[in-house]
C-alpha cells in the first residue's frame, strides 16, 4: 500500500490545499493529511475545528477517488509524523518559487534524517496559486469576500469567526 502524507496547519484548508489533496489521490492509495498543531503561528481555528472542516471537505473526495484519506493531527518532527503514520511519500504543495527555496531546504533536511521518504511536489493549479491562508484569513477579518477562495463552509466559518 501506498501512503503518502500531505502536512500543513490547514487554518484555515483552501481551494488550494483542496487542489493538492484531490491530485495527490491519483499517487497514493492512502492520503494522511497531516494538521500541525504548530502553537507558535498561533492558529485563527483551534485543532479541532481545523480537523473537522478537513474531514468534511475530503468526505466526498475520497468517495470519488476510492482513496482513503485520514486526518491526523501532529507536533511532533514532520519526519517522524511520516514514519509514524507508514508514509513513504511526504507531498507538499508549490505555490511559486519563494516556496521553492524553503521547501529545498526542508528536503535536504528530512532526507538526512530518513532518506527512506521520499518528498513530491505539486504545483497548484494556476488559479489557486495566489491563495494562502495567511492572506485568506487577513481578507476574511477585513471584511472582504474570501468565497473564491474557499469552500462555503469554510466561507461561514470565517464569516463566523470575525463577526
């Protein structure tokens, strides 16, 4: 069995991390999606919360693709999360080259302490490569429409968040 694991903090999940997870199914037979707990980027959505709206936006995906696809909190090293979870593959989504140069960086690293897992890219899709969270969440307290962006649930969520 192929297991791979796509890690973020997911605060909250886009379009964008959606787009990676549907393309990363066509590479693994199980997809863990790794939620780093990560309390120094100080989460707008508590674990939980980041969790569930994880779980309900790939319930439907994961029907399509006949994947099994898990969510599985972490805070540990993002390697050890791999091993602890059976990944072969850790997958990370490229947004544009500024992503690239940490992300290196992050392979160097991860392959000198297991060099048994493997790291893949995906580019995201041209239209969803603008979206981060960051940004999202900075719209979304501004008062602006983050619904291009994001899912409606993860839309009422926000809209919630900074009512």
């Amino acid at each position: 069995m192929r297991i791979g694991l796509y890690p973020g903090t997911f605060d909250p999940i886009t379009h964008g991390h959606i787009d990676i997870i549907r393309r990363a199914t066509q590479l693994v037979d199980r997809l863990v999606i790794g939620v780093a707990i990560n309390r120094d980027k100080g989460p707008l959505f508590e674990l939980e919360d980041r969790v569930r709206m994880i779980e309900a936006e790939c319930a439907t995906l994961a029907e399509q693709t006949g994947v099994e696809i898990v969510v599985h909190p972490f805070e540990n090293l993002l390697i050890d999360c791999a091993r602890d979870v059976g990944a072969q593959i850790i997958v990370r989504g490229l947004r544009a080259v500024a992503d690239f140069e940490y992300e290196f960086q992050m392979v160097g690293m991860n392959r000198a302490l297991d060099d048994r897992i493997e790291t893949v890219f995906l580019m995201a899709e041209a239209r969803h490569q603008a979206i981060a969270s960051k940004l999202v969440k900075e719209i979304a307290r501004l008062g602006g429409d983050v619904s291009k962006f994001v899912t409606p649930p993860v839309h009422e969520a926000l809209r919630q968040r900074f009512a």
